[in-house]
C-alpha cells in the first residue's frame, strides 16, 4: 500500500531551475482550468530573505526572470504584492503541501 509519506519518499531530486519549470508547468494547467491547484511556496533567497506566495510565471525564452505573488495576512490567500525575481538568486524552494502536486514535480 502506498501511503502519502511512499509518494514523498519518491520524489527525485531536481535542480531549482527544473522545479521552478515543474510549478509554471502547475501554473499553466491550473489556468487553462484544469483540477490541479498551485501550491503555496517559499522562495529561499541567496540574501537570506525568504518569500512566500505562488509563482505566477516564468520567462520561458531566456529563463531568468518569473513574477511571484506573495500571501497576505492568511497564508492561504494571496495579496496583491508582486514581486520580480531574478531565478538565479533563488537558493532553495520549499513547496508547501506538495503532496497533491507530487507527481508534477
């Protein structure tokens, strides 16, 4: 039987380039309104700082620069604050509740 902790254990392991590529990939198919939500993340900056919000999207042709919507007041709803982000100062990427999106990324 596989349990969610199976499904988490399984993940691979990806660069940050690939995964911020897997949650755009989220980001569009959730657009085209499809069933799957995008996850709530954390942006774990090289200056320390760390945002959380959703990825709104990502500068396909070249690749280094994505819009970040950051939460309000209530993790679970955004604000109306963007943030620019250059992908090469991102560090790590905490993807909250990944469970649903496991197989996405």
């Amino acid at each position: 039987m596989s349990g969610p902790q199976e499904t988490i254990l399984k993940l691979a392991p990806h660069p940050v380039s690939v995964v911020l590529q897997n949650l755009f990939a989220i980001r569009q198919k959730a657009n085209q309104g499809g069933a799957m939500k995008v996850p709530l993340t954390t942006l774990h900056l090289r200056s320390g700082r760390d945002v959380t919000g959703w990825l709104i999207s990502i500068d396909e042709r070249k690749g280094d620069s994505l819009v970040f919507q950051r939460h309000g007041p209530d993790l679970r709803q955004p604000d109306f604050h963007i943030l620019y982000v250059d992908p090469r100062d991102i560090e790590a990427i905490t993807v909250h509740d990944a469970l649903p999106v496991a197989e996405s990324l």
